[in-house]
C-alpha cells in the first residue's frame, strides 16, 4: 500500500510540472529545455523559507511561486525575439546557468543556508520539515499523498480555467501565426510573459511539493535529466489540451516500475529496462507523434 501511495505521490508532483510545461510549449508553441531550473527554485525556496525564516507550508509554497515567476524572465524576455532553435538554444543555457547556481553558491566554512552558502554546493539541503497545515503536522505517507492529489486536483483544475478561457486562444493564434496575432493588435509579448510566468510558478509549486516529501535536495533537480523527462512526459502524453501532460506523466512513471515486475536476471535487469523503456517511447512517437491524448504536434 505504501509503495501504491509513493506511486501517486510522484505522479502528483511530476503531473504538476508537465501540466505547468504544456502551458509554455502545448499553448505558446515555445520549446523549453529548462523547466527542471524552476521545479528546482521551487525546491531550493520551500527548502529556505521553511529551515531559516520558519514558514509554514502554504506560505513556503506561495513564496516558490513567486519566485519562479519573477525569474521566469530569464526566459520570456528572449522569447519575445527568439523562437524555434534559438529559443531552445537560449533556455539551454538559462538551465545550465542555473544548474551552475545551485551546484556552486556555497563557501568552505560558511554555515549551511548562509549567503555564501545558500545551497550547500553539491552536499544539497537536508533536513527539510515535513508540511504543517492548518495546524496539522502531515507526516505519514496516507496523509502526504492526500495533500499531493489535492495539489494535482487544484492546479489541473487551475489549468483547466485559463486553458478555456480567451487567453488561451490569444495564446494558440500566437502559436499559430504571431505576426497575424500582432497584426490584429494583440499584444503578443505581453502573452508571452504571463505565460511563461504563469508556467514557472506552476513548477515550482511542484518542486516545493517534492521536497517536502523527499526531505532533501541537491543540484540534480536541476539537472538537464530531469527537463528531458517532463518534456517526454508532455510529448508523450500530448499537447494542446489539460489531459495530455497528466497522462504523459502517468505513463512515464509507470512503464519503468511495471518493468520492475518482469523476470528479467539480475545481471542485466537494469539495461534491458531501460531499452524496452526506449524502444517503447520510440514505437510511440512513430505510430503517434501527436501525443496519446493531444491535439497539437510540435513542428
């Protein structure tokens, strides 16, 4: 049961984040390799604001979003010039920056959590409190997953609602056709920054998620790793709809622990799982490159 529970744990967490992707590449058609870089202030800010400034767990997980979001124009702001290979280009280097950031902003000798050792380099933060809502200390697996599919259910709902609304379709006609968008007085960059704000903050609601569940980070959730993943998950699952990034996100975390069950020997387990895992992905995006569940192909 328990093993079921951390199940849905992760697949609240990483279906946040694809949910939070598709908004930027589903919606603006803008191919991002750095979302993992605000999952990731996400988690270097719940980490801070709950272990030095005794936040609780909303307020910790409203100050991540807001962060995320004001860095977030690390990205918009080159997106109002740069698309396509470009843009890609440039978030790769915004996702290495930041990798760079949490990996190297610590000092010998400085204490844990200081200015010059914000993030303790490669040792990372340990010691993360569990969530404390309305007054409930939320310690056991039962009650952490209940919060995470609440979590999930908000932000899909969330999504849901400007995903229908007339922003979005501002949003697809710029994805469409920008200089039509533009000619017909619609203020695309504006779009574009809200979006890709709107985005960064959803993923760092997911990184605030994570690391009050694992209790401990480091520099690799930041990692280029782990943008690849929740692109695969949205690519995977589709784009262009709500239900594209949840299903993405329920199939990549579950093909590899389904893997687990077949009897494969010891001696090569872990490298067979991951070639069926690829050659499943690959069959996939042949057979189906739209997504299993998506409305829109990236080009």
């Amino acid at each position: 049961m328990n093993y079921a529970l951390h199940l849905l744990i992760y697949l609240s967490i990483y279906g946040i984040v694809a949910i939070s992707l598709n908004i930027v590449s589903g919606y603006c058609g803008l191919l991002t390799m750095a979302h993992a870089s605000y999952f990731a202030i996400g988690c270097y800010t719940y980490a801070l604001a709950t272990t030095k400034l005794g936040l609780d767990f909303i307020p910790a997980v409203l100050l991540s979003a807001i962060v995320a979001s004001v860095m977030s124009l690390a990205i918009s702001l080159p997106a109002w010039r740069l698309k396509g290979d470009s843009f890609i280009l440039i978030s790769l280097a915004v996702q290495q920056m930041f990798f760079s950031l949490f990996q190297n902003w610590t000092t010998t000798g400085s204490e844990p959590g200081s200015w010059a050792n914000l993030t303790n380099g490669t040792f990372g933060l340990s010691s993360i409190p569990k969530p404390t809502l309305l007054g409930m200390h939320i310690a056991d697996i039962a009650s952490t997953a209940a919060l995470a599919g609440t979590m999930l259910i908000t932000c899909l709902l969330l999504s849901r609602l400007l995903l229908l609304s007339p922003w979005a379709r501002l949003l697809q006609s710029m994805r469409d056709d920008e200089l039509a968008s533009r000619g017909l007085g619609k203020n695309v960059r504006l779009a574009k920054v809200q979006a890709i704000a709107i985005s960064c903050g959803l993923a760092a609601l997911g990184g605030a998620l994570y690391a009050s569940y694992v209790n401990y980070i480091d520099p690799t959730v930041a990692s280029l790793d782990e943008s690849m993943l929740v692109l695969c998950m949205v690519l995977v699952g589709g784009l262009g709809n709500v239900r594209g990034p949840l299903v993405g996100a329920l199939v990549l975390i579950a093909i590899p622990e389904l893997l687990r069950f077949v009897a494969i020997p010891d001696a090569i387990a872990s490298n067979l799982r991951l070639l069926i895992y690829g050659l499943v992905l690959i069959l996939m995006m042949h057979y189906r490159p739209q997504g299993l569940a998506g409305n829109y192909r990236m080009e």
